[in-house]
C-alpha cells in the first residue's frame, strides 16, 4: 500500500526522511508537507469568507482510491508558517482552523498512523506536570518528579527539593541546572529526579531502551521499560515517541514523553525498530 | 444551561436570564447581608446593631446602590473570615452610601475625611470650605462607572492588573480613555444591543489603572469582586476602540457568570489544584481550570460579537477581513476536532451540566463555520 507521509511546514519530524525511505521499499511512499497535503485534497482559503473550503470534487480526482491509502501523521504541530501557506499569509486563519479540516480529510483515508488527540493532530500533546499526572493514573511502580507550578508572582518554597531547577512546563529536553530568572510570573519548579538518563521509544509496538553515551541499560530497568512502551503509546494517543526517564539504581523516575524521536535518531538500533515496528503495522 | 448559551449568540430575543438575574441578584445580596447582620450577633451585638441601623437609615435607591456595588459583595463574601472587622467596614460603607445620598455625611461620619466615595465610585463628596461638594464621574448610559480616582480603582491588590501601584493619569489619557471606552460602548450596543444590554446589567464599574511597566494583561475581571472590570493602560495608541469593546464584552460576560454562578451554583464543584492547569486552546498558556471554565462562554460570546459585527452593512473590504480575523481568532478553540469536555474532565469536579454544555457550545460553533465555508454566506442566529 502506498503511504503519504504528512509533516508540517516548520516544525518538520526528524525520522520523516528514514520513514520516507523504509515505506518506499514497501508499497512506495511520498513524503509531503501539511499544506501540500490539504490543498491536494481540494481544501482552499475563500477570502470572501475567510474561511476554509474543501472542494471534495478535487479530492475525489486526486485520491479516487483514498479507501486503500495509507497516512503517516506525522504532524505533531502545526505552525504559524502552515497556516500562513494556507491564507496566502493574509493573517486570518488560526493554527486550529487547519487542524480542523486535517483532521476531515484524515477520515477519508483507509488507514491513519497517527490520529488526532488532546492539542495536536496525532495524539495528546501535553505540558510535563499534565503528562506527570497522566502517567502516574495509570502507573503506579514508577515514580514522577516532585513539582511546584506557582500562579502569578509566587514565592516558591524550594527548601524541600534536592535539584531545584526553574523551567518551563513545555520543556521536556532541558533537565540541566541554568541560570533563570526566578521572579518570573507563573513559576514551575521541578526536582531533577535522581540517577542518569534513559530513553525508551517506539514505533507501534516495536521498542527499544537506550542512553545517549550508549551504555549498557541494566535488565531489570530494560526490562521495565519496554514493558512501558504499551502504556506510553496508548496514554499519548502515539504512533511514536520516546520517553525519556532517571534511572537511580533500580529506581525509575518518569521525566518526559516527546512525540518526535530526535534523540532516538541517536540509537544504533532505531533503523531496525522503524522497520519493525513499520512491517507490523502494515502487516 | 440552554439559556445561557443563548443569550451569548445576543440573538434579538434574549431568555429571561438577562434581566431578571440582576432581580434574583439583589434579593440574594440582601439575604447574604442579612445573614451578616444575625451572624454578628454572636461577636459583637453593637456592632450588628450599628450595621442595622447604618442599613435602614439608607433610602431606597441607595439600598440597592449598596447591595449591588463590587464592594459590598466583597466584603459579604469573606465576612466570616473576620466578623466584626468586616461588620465595621460595612458599617462605613453604608455611611459612605448615605453621605453621598444626603450630599454631606451624618454627623460623627469620618469626621477628618476630605473625601467620601460612593461604593461605585461614581460620586464622590469633597470637603471644601464652602461645604461639601458632589463630584460625579462620567458614565456609560448613566450607568457603569468609568472609574479613574476612587479608592477601589488605586487600590493595590493580589491580582496582576492591580499588584503595582496605580500612575498618575495625564488629562489628555482620561480624555482618550473616555472616549475610547465610549465610542466602545456605543460600537457594542448598536451592533448587538443584547450585549449593550449586558454590560449595563452585569458591570457596576470599570476601572482604569496606569502602569507603564505593564505589559501583560489588558484588562481583567476577578471573581470575589462581582460587577467590577479593570482595564490597563487603555490610553496607549495599541488599545484601539475595538479592543476596548472586546474588553468591555469579554469582562462583562464574566461578570455575568460570576453572578450566574453565586446564584445557582459553581461550575467547578470542587476547588482545583493549580499544580495542574489545562492549556488554553485560544492562547496556548496553562490557565487554572476556573479561568477555562468562564473563557469557554467568553469566547463564544466574542464569536458572536464578531458574527453581528459582519451583518453591519457597507463594511470596506479591509475592515471586513478585520472582523473575520478577529472571528476566527475567537472561534479558534472550538474548532479542535476533539470534545472540549476532554480538556476538563480529568482536571476538576464539575457541576452535572457544565461539560454537556461545552460540548454544545462548540458543536455550534464548528456548524456555524461549515455553514459559512459550504455556502460563502453569513450564518444566522442558531437554533439551540
């Protein structure tokens, strides 16, 4: 089956060129940015109205056979720069706007990897203290960081935590002490979990457990953290992902879930977990 | 809730909801001051009797300047926190009341004042050396209160608007601030008198604060001081007249489901745990679930503005594209293609109706945005 593989205009997936390769070998694939995809498909921006049309007689001619195509979603954002292709950068549509008739056209296809979610169009895209609450709902054996989310100029009181770092609730690759500004407004303050870092990703059900200096994981942890793959895919509504933990001994901590793989890219075995995790889901 | 989304599409009939709330309003404001007076009692007898009889020795029409005003329900709502003290200061407001009512205060009355405001902050008493003189602010339809000087617009509080210290204003910001705010009102009314009708209803006042460091928060509504909105700093050339009527509707609307929700109950049930807020699906920054709760009704009721706005005959092109900018900025929210209930649910504890209702409100938003792309018109009032 051939597969379209969608990506947006700027914030552009960094595995879509190793998905593009691997699907070609398979029933063929293209790789195709979120505006060319829409308006493809016969969506257009009507400046009488200001709003967007879909010209289904365009899609019909473009995709007669959508019911035996396949999209690789792969839009985890969609930008300002998307939404400025889509209104000729008049400035009147909004980034939701285009999620809305992406997330109509989607259904016209036969099989969807990666569909709509909680703030992004393939899956729940969430700040860490949400993603904290949601893993620990589900699992209770490993921990999530110890937090403070202040509301307006609050003094947080840090004499508790160990670690202390002052971040955004959108960061979810910066656990390293910085110099901020701790009077700004709003101020979320994290405990950096104990031990060293480790990822698990996946790619549909296949997985894998790494670090970044490539070391040996120990096998209970190994073990643990594959076995979180199922949760994680399936609690962020992912096709793929990775998670990113501390392990302290035999101590996890959950610290972030990204539904891009930059750091996975880094993995000796992330191309045989791609196609794996690929081959099952075409399967 | 059916009524109440209805009265945000300010559709040419409005529910009952509109006008008789501020009725129910008033009686409950009077048995929540009651209640004060007969709790009293049990601290300090005198002064529960000095605030009887501070009460009763206002006329009528002061009676319900003083049950209505922000700063009353401020007090009423807190009050078992400090009885006496809070017993006390409604005392002098009804003194304050009365002394604006007789143009002098009763004797005894802040004997060193130099002045005395109203509970609005509409009117004000200076002490001169002919007597005391009546100074009124100007107001909108001889209504809401367009508030530089009083206590409560200097004042320094917990909210970002009013945590730093108000700035003087030069007399060419008031005149601009005048009449921006206005030409806003006047914009608003005659484009959707529903909302006209609101905002004289559910805003005692408006109350404008300089500060030049500000560069957040535009204006503001605060839920434990009912009829009040803040505006910042809307003398800058950035706070064009339109901006003030979205305030002006944003703000009141607030006011309205503040009292919507003193009255019949609040939509989130339980007090939420802002150690995790949900993201705005309008501004993409975590706000506490209250907040989202209200920007839901809010921005519906903006969405609408701008629908009403459209039918305006003779609009040039470029004001046109404005209006849908402004449009499809409002409708932004609703037009994510899952339920908004699901941004919530998880979140808070909400009264039985709240999500159902939610859900609703973008349901009709995303048909009324088809309807308009499908058949190039503009939409007409739903049909709930």
């Amino acid at each position: 089956m051939h597969t379209t593989i969608v990506i947006d205009e700027k914030y552009r997936d960094t595995a879509a060129v190793q998905l593009s390769s691997m699907l070609s070998q398979g029933g063929g694939a293209e790789l195709v940015t979120l505006s060319e995809f829409l308006v493809r498909a016969g969506i257009e921006f009507d400046v009488e109205t200001g709003n967007l049309n879909w010209d289904k007689s365009i899609f019909s001619k473009r995709y007669p056979d959508a019911r035996s195509r396949r999209i690789c979603n792969r839009v985890i954002s969609i930008s300002n720069a998307t939404v400025a292709a889509m209104d000729g950068d008049e400035g009147v549509l909004t980034p939701n706007f285009v999620f809305d008739v992406y997330a109509a056209v989607l259904k016209e296809f036969r099989e969807v990897w990666g569909e709509p979610g909680l703030y992004s169009p393939a899956g729940n895209l969430l700040p860490l203290n949400l993603q904290w609450r949601l893993f620990a709902s589900r699992i209770t054996d490993i921990s999530t960081p110890k937090f403070v989310y202040g509301f307006g100029f609050a003094n947080i009181d840090t004499k508790d935590f160990h670690r202390p770092l002052w971040k955004s609730p959108f960061d979810l690759y910066g656990w390293k002490p910085e110099e901020v500004d701790k009077n700004r407004i709003h101020p979320f303050v994290v405990d950096r979990p104990p031990g060293t870092p480790v990822f698990v990703y996946f790619v549909a059900s296949s997985a894998n457990v790494f670090t970044v200096e490539h070391h040996e994981v120990d096998e209970q942890i190994k073990t643990t953290l594959m076995r979180c793959a199922n949760s994680l895919r399936e609690m962020f509504g992912a096709f793929m992902g990775e998670a990113l933990f501390f392990a302290d001994g035999e101590r996890l901590t959950f610290a972030a879930f990204s539904h891009y793989v930059k750091t996975s890219l880094s993995d000796g075995h992330f191309a045989s977990v791609l196609e794996s995790g690929l081959k099952q889901c075409a399967a | 809730m059916f009524d109440m989304i209805h009265l945000l599409t300010a559709d040419s009939v409005p529910p009952p909801l509109l006008d008789s709330m501020v009725d129910v309003y008033i009686s409950r404001r009077k048995l929540d001051l009651e209640k004060v007076m007969w709790y009293a009692h049990y601290f300090s007898p005198a002064a529960a009797q000095r605030l009887i009889a501070a009460y009763e020795s206002l006329p009528e029409a002061s009676r319900f300047s003083y049950l209505l005003s922000p700063a009353t329900y401020e007090v009423v709502h807190v009050f078992d926190q400090k009885p006496v003290e809070n017993c006390e200061l409604l005392t002098l407001y009804a003194y304050d009341q009365l002394s604006i009512a007789q143009g002098e205060p009763p004797k005894g009355h802040r004997p060193d004042a130099r002045e005395i405001w109203s509970l609005t902050g509409g009117e004000v008493l200076r002490r001169t050396q002919a007597g005391w003189h009546l100074e009124e602010a100007e107001k909108l339809d001889g209504l809401v209160v367009i508030d530089f000087d009083s206590p409560f617009a200097r004042a320094i509080r917990d909210s970002p608007l009013m945590s730093r210290p108000a700035e003087e204003f030069s007399e060419a910001e008031r005149n601009e601030i005048l009449q921006k705010v206005k030409d806003a009102y006047t914009y608003v009314d005659r484009v959707a008198p529903i909302f006209g009708r609101l905002i004289r209803n559910y805003t005692r006042a408006a109350r404008m604060r300089k500060c030049a460091a500000f560069s957040d928060v535009s204006s503001e509504h605060v839920t434990n001081t009912i009829g009040e909105i803040r505006l910042m700093n809307a003398f800058q050339e950035a706070y064009s007249m339109l901006k003030v009527a979205e305030a002006l509707v944003h703000e009141s609307v607030h006011n309205l489901l503040s009292t919507y929700e003193y009255l019949f109950g609040h939509f989130l049930l339980r007090e939420d745990d802002r150690n995790y807020r949900p993201v705005s699906l309008w501004s993409g920054n975590p706000i506490p679930v209250g907040s989202f709760c209200h920007a839901i009704f809010v921005w519906f009721a903006l969405y609408n503005l701008a629908l009403h706005e459209l039918r305006q005959p003779g609009l040039t092109k470029e004001q046109r594209k404005q209006i849908q900018q402004r449009r499809n900025h409002y409708a932004s929210g609703f037009m994510v293609p899952t339920d908004l209930s699901d941004y919530l649910c998880d979140l808070g504890l909400f009264q039985r109706e709240y999500l159902p209702t939610i859900d609703r409100i973008q349901e009709i938003v995303q048909n009324l945005v088809r309807k308009e792309s499908h058949q190039g018109m503009e939409a007409t009032a739903i049909a709930v």
